[in-house]
C-alpha cells in the first residue's frame, strides 16, 4: 500500500511540473530603448531607438506615443521589423527610430510613456498589454570655445548665399529691389538656423517677408540637410547713395571641431530722381490745405441720397422701441413654451437622474410622464411600463419604486441611474417613431396556441356517432 501511494505521489509531481513550469515560463512582450549618444552638441542629432517585441507575432502594430520632448525637436526616421529567438520561443517585433535635436544646453529625458502591445499568445486568441518605457535620458551642451556664439548654430557644414534683384537697370526713385538670403545646413533642422537681419536705411521702405523653411531627410542614410529663405523688399523712396550691410553668420563646424564664419557681401546702390514720382520729402513737407468748398460741393451733388438716408434713419429710430419689444415677447413666448414642453421636462429628467437622487428622479419621471403623449393613454409610470414592452426597463423602475418605498431595514432592489435613463431613451424614441396604438394594433396576440383544459375541449367537441 505504501509502495502505491509513493508511485502515485512521483506520477503526480511528475506531470504537474511541466504544467507549472510552462505557466510560470509564460512569455512576454519586451520593449528596450536607447539613445545614442547620451551626450550630444546643442542642435544636432541623438538617435532615440525604442525595440517592441512580442512572442509568436503581434496582429496589429504596436501603439505609441508622440515622443515629443521639451525644447527639442523630434522627427521620425522609420520603423524596421525584427525576429529574435530566445531558447524555444520566437519573438517577432518593430525597431522605431527617432531623431531628437536639442535646442538649448541641459539635461532632457524620455520618461512615463506607454506602449499598447496586442499579440497572439496563443493563436487565434490575443492579448493586449500596456508597458511602460523605460526612462531615457540625454544632455546637450555648447563647446567651451562656442559660448560666445549668439546665435548659437551647430552644423557638418553651413553655406550662406544671396540674390538681388531689381525692378529696373538703372535705379530711380519708386523702383524697388529684393534681398534674397539662403542659409544651408547640414545635420541640423531648418527652424534652427537663425533669420537674417536685414538693415533699414533711411530713404528705403522695408518690408520683410515670411521665412521658407525646409529639411530634406534621406531615408537609407538618415542625412539631414536644412534650408531656410529669408527675403526682403527695399523701396527706394530717396535719390542717393546706399549701401545695404554685409549678413555675417558665425556657426561652430561639429566635424572639424572649431568656429566658421560664413558671409554675404554688402550691396551699393545709386538711385536716381525720377521726374515723374511725386517727392515723399515735398509732401511731408506741405500738407495740403482744407477746403470748405469741396464737402460742401459733395453734398450739394448728393442731397437726394441724403435726404433718403436721413428719413430711413429716422424711421428706424421710431420703430425701433416697438421691434425690439417684439422679438422680447416673442423669445419670451416660445421659452415659456419650451419650459411646458415634453422635451424640456425629459432634460429635468436626465439631470434628476444623472444626479443619482431617487426622490427627485421618480418626481421628474412622473411629470415628463404627463406630457410624454405619444398615445392619450401613456401618461402614468404603469402604462409607460405596458407601452415600452421591456422587461429591463420595468426592472430598474421597480429598483426606483423599492428604493423609495420599499420596507425601512429590508433590502431593496439596486437600480442605477444611468441604466435607467438609457433604458428611458429607447423606449422615448421607439414610441415616439412606434405610438403605443399603432404598436397595439399590429402585436401578435400574447399566446399564438392557447391550451384548453380536458374539460373545455370536451364540452366543445361534439360525441363521435
């Protein structure tokens, strides 16, 4: 006996092991992330690289989030799929990669995020779990010989080039010329590069146009090069001689390790009088003088237009009190309507209901049920109940009714609000469209084969001869 019962015990431990083991060896989606580097110049790129993977396969693409960090900028460079075999298991996945460019020198960090992973754990069946990303951090500073640089801009290479141009050959008076400056930037964004400044003379007209900004990302190699527009019209208002300022910009080459300075040369400019526009100095010069005689001319020519503009004022004027009392009335009226209306007492219901108080619930329910007429006869909490035809609609009903005057210190039913006021709306909306008579009239009676008793069939079947 002892021997059988030893037996029994090994057989026993023997199979629920695996059993055990394999519920506790269950496997799990993993996420990892990276950023490299930790360390980084201000305005260039660290690669944030976040791997999601899951075993068997995932049926749908991983969720994520925005990955948008505080003064920086994020940009997306791709997704690749990946396959890992870890012992018996195979775990199929994505690998996401994000660019990010710090825009000031500090200590930036990707942290309490989330990833929604759905995989099949055991197919066809699937299973959604939620993973917090690991906390990533990364710093960002300017080189010991750039602090000097404002703006500070960080770059492989930088090219800064100009172009004129002008309205006409030779410059006069009332002819205007556009500056054209293109910056170009490698392994930097483009609203990281600073705007040109461009001089106001007097005697030209500056007007500024917006910045056209662009970056160019190549894919297979994640090379960025920027490109950013800046242009501005000169109107030349003045004879003489101008020259319009160099543009210099100095930026630090991260390749090379050091400070470069690229230029755009000065412009000269001659502008000649030009017999035909007026003189701007002339005119500020001598305002014109006022003269009666024209608004007086005026309004001789246009007394008739006058006078009708006059007399519809007036008349306005006079029925304006007699209007506007009108439309008061009248948006009184249809307010006091509105508040006897079935629609405004089932708002009285809702909010009765939504603020979970029995009494007050039942009462706005008792009195919405007396303007609720889609049939004369539905106009009592019973004869809704018989009209509605729903057997969950009666059950929260009588959950209110007991919960009001149910036995004190005896259970009663549990109704919930919000159950109620759905169950409410549907049986509003089907009676409304499917009055309770019309409904009546085309029901199917309650039992199609009603049973007799042995006695009631035997009084009507005739005795066999």
């Amino acid at each position: 006996m002892m021997r059988l019962l030893t037996c029994g015990l090994a057989i026993a431990l023997l199979v629920e092991s695996p059993v055990s083991a394999q519920l506790a060896a269950s496997p799990e989606p993993t996420v990892t992330a990276t950023i490299d580097p930790a360390r980084v110049v201000v305005g260039q790129k660290a690669t944030l690289i976040v791997t999601v993977l899951a075993p068997n396969f995932m049926p749908a693409p991983p969720e994520l989030p925005d990955f948008q960090v505080r003064n920086a900028v994020t940009r997306s460079l791709g997704a690749v799929n990946q396959v890992d075999h870890r012992g018996d298991v195979t775990y199929a996945g994505v690998r996401y990669e994000f660019a990010v460019y710090p825009q000031e020198p500090g200590s930036y960090a990707v942290a309490g995020d989330k990833i929604t992973v759905t995989y099949a754990a055991d197919p066809p069946q699937t299973r959604t779990v939620t993973i917090e990303l690991p906390r990533i951090s990364l710093d960002a500073f300017i080189p010991d010989a750039a602090q000097d640089l404002d703006p500070f801009v960080a770059a492989e290479g930088l090219t800064l080039e100009q172009s004129v141009k002008q309205s006409s050959q030779d410059l006069k008076v009332g002819d205007s010329l556009i500056r054209t400056v293109t910056v170009k930037a490698d392994g930097t964004p483009a609203m990281l590069l600073p705007p040109a400044s461009f001089a106001r003379l007097d005697g030209l007209a500056l007007y500024p146009g917006q910045p056209s900004l662009q970056d160019n990302l190549d894919r297979r190699t994640s090379a960025l090069v920027a490109t950013r527009t800046d242009e501005a019209t000169y109107m030349l208002e003045k004879p003489g001689d101008y020259t319009l300022p160099a543009i210099d910009l100095a930026w630090w080459n991260v390749r090379d390790g050091k400070i470069e300075r690229a230029r755009a040369d000065s412009i000269v400019l001659h502008v000649a009088a030009n017999p035909a526009a007026p003189s701007h100095a002339a005119v500020e010069r001598e305002p014109a003088a006022w003269n009666w005689r024209t608004p007086l001319a005026w309004l001789l020519d246009h007394w008739l237009l006058l006078a009708i503009a006059g007399f519809a004022l007036a008349l306005i004027a006079w029925c304006a009190p007699a209007l506007v009392g009108s439309i008061r009335r009248q948006i009184a009226n249809r307010r006091a309507a509105y508040r006897q209306s079935e629609a405004w007492f089932f708002e009285r219901l809702e909010a009765a209901l939504h603020e979970g108080n029995s009494n007050k619930a039942y009462l706005a329910l008792l009195d919405w049920l007396k303007r609720f007429t889609p049939s004369p006869s539905v106009n009592s909490v019973d004869a809704f109940k018989q009209a509605a035809q729903d057997p969950e609609l009666d059950q929260e009903i009588a959950g209110l009714e007991s919960s009001l005057y149910g036995p004190h210190g005896r259970e009663t039913s549990v109704w919930s609000p919000t159950r109620l006021i759905k169950l409410i709306r549907r049986a509003r909306r089907r009676l409304l469209q499917f009055p309770a008579g019309s409904m009546a009239k085309q029901a199917l009676p309650a039992e199609l084969n009603p049973l007799a008793t042995y006695r009631e069939v035997m009084q009507r079947r005739p005795v066999a001869r």
